[in-house]
C-alpha cells in the first residue's frame, strides 16, 4: 500500500477568497487548450480564425463548459436533492461538475458560435478536440488532491487509503484516469488530427476512445453515493459514456458518407 499524499486543497487563503488547486487545474487546462488550438490555427491557416475570433470562441466555450458541466450534474447525479434545494444549483463552489455534460455544453456552445460566426463546426471541433485530454488529466489531479472519485477497495501494492473513503485501501483511480484519459488520449488524438482528412472524424474518434476509457474504468471507481449502480453492475458514468460511444459511432458512420471534407 502507498501512503495517501496529504496535499492541501487550498493553496492560498486570505478570509473569505481561496486559491484551490482544483480551480488551478480548470485554469492550466483551459489554457493548455488555448495555446494548442492556436498552434494549429496558425499552422494550417483556417479561414475566419483571427486572433479575436479565437478569443471569443474560448469565452463561449468556457461559458458553455461551466453551465454544461453543472446542469449535467445536477440532472444525472443529484436531481432529487436539487429539486428539493434549487437555489443549491447556483453553488458551484461546493462541487459538483459532469464531464458528459460539460462536453454537451461544449457542443451545443459551439453550433451556436460557428453557426453566428460563419465557421465550419466540424473543422473547428475537431481542432478543439486534440487539445481536450490535457484538460482532462489536469481535472483529475484535483479530484486526486481533493481526495474525491476514489476507487473501489483494492488489495494492489499500489492502493491508497483515501480521508473521505474509509480505512479501506483502494484504487487511486483519479491517476489512472489522468493517465488514460489525459496522457494516452492526448497522444492518439494529437498523432491522429492531420491524418484523418474528413472533417469531424477526429470528433468522433475522441467520442468512442474516452468514452472506451470511461467506461473500463468505472468498474475501478467507487460509485457515487447518491446513484451507486443503476442497472446491474453499470454505473451512471458508464451509461453516459455508453451513449457516447454509439454517438461517435454513429457520427464516424455518418461524416465517411459524407460528400463535404
């Protein structure tokens, strides 16, 4: 067993205003993203791409995440306790954020800006998808710091006693998340973005690897308390990324068809 790393969430605090590596980590992944997408812009000189569209087109992003993200949550995770807590909604400083729906926030945030700003959406989501991972596996290092998402009990020479799980050693699956849905999605995706021609076939392969990696993984992740398993051995997490495989499929299916690039 591996000694739990007791890393503070807080690195600053001064009153009521604190400086968490959790926020941090939105922060290096948005800006990760960022830089990224405009190492590619500026490579394969996309029309319409200016210096100030990029900087609206994260704005709105950014936005969409956030709002994505929490309503995401609150609808699959917690929807009860919300109902019956709606101004909770608006609390987003006690956690509580969907990736599956951050990632619809994402999409829909996105139409909407290249439709309003005569973009081509499948070129610039499959530029906004090579650069996600990084932000992924930035995200699960604060669940790893926060202590939060741990594992199922484990008996591995790697596991962790986690503050919030009990002394029951168990899976740091946080870091194996980080590992493939940061390092190893980053890779394939990024070796993959000039080779595929067709625009939105970098979308659809992002859908069905993370959504492959999701769902191994979760049957290494605690359930959430609130949900636990919904149907038979299957996790929330797994009925979402289930979904987006057969939406990357079905997407895949439909752009090779397709007669634009």
């Amino acid at each position: 067993m591996i000694p739990y790393p007791r890393i503070s969430p807080t690195i600053v605090k001064a009153g009521p205003f604190a400086v968490r590596w959790y926020g941090v980590m939105y922060i290096l992944g948005f800006v990760t993203s960022y830089l990224l997408f405009q190492y590619q812009v500026k490579k394969k000189n996309i029309k319409g791409l200016t210096a100030q569209v990029v900087e609206n087109l994260y704005f709105w992003l950014i936005v969409s995440l956030v709002v994505g993200a929490r309503v995401g949550y609150v609808i699959f995770y917690n929807l009860p306790y919300y109902m019956e807590n709606p101004l909770r909604v608006f609390a987003v400083w006690q956690g509580g954020m969907s990736f599956h729906g951050g990632l619809v926030g994402l999409v829909v945030g996105g139409i909407l800006f290249c439709r309003k700003n005569r973009l081509d959406f499948w070129k610039v989501a499959d530029l906004i998808v090579a650069t996600v991972p990084p932000g992924l596996g930035f995200g699960r290092l604060g669940n790893f710091i926060n202590g939060e998402l741990f594992g199922r009990p484990s008996n591995l020479p790697w596991a962790m006693v986690f503050p919030q799980g009990g002394d029951i050693p168990r899976h740091p699956s946080q870091l194996y998340e980080f590992f493939f849905e940061g390092v190893v999605l980053f890779v394939i995706v990024w070796n993959l973005k000039d080779r595929l021609k067709k625009s939105g076939m970098l979308l659809a392969v992002f859908l069905i690897l993370y959504g492959i990696f999701r769902f191994s993984l979760e049957f290494l992740r605690q359930p959430d308390p609130q949900l636990g398993f919904i149907i038979g051995p299957f996790t929330m997490g797994q009925i979402l990324s289930s979904v987006m495989i057969l939406a990357g499929a079905a997407l895949a299916l439909w752009r090779r068809r397709s007669k634009s690039s």
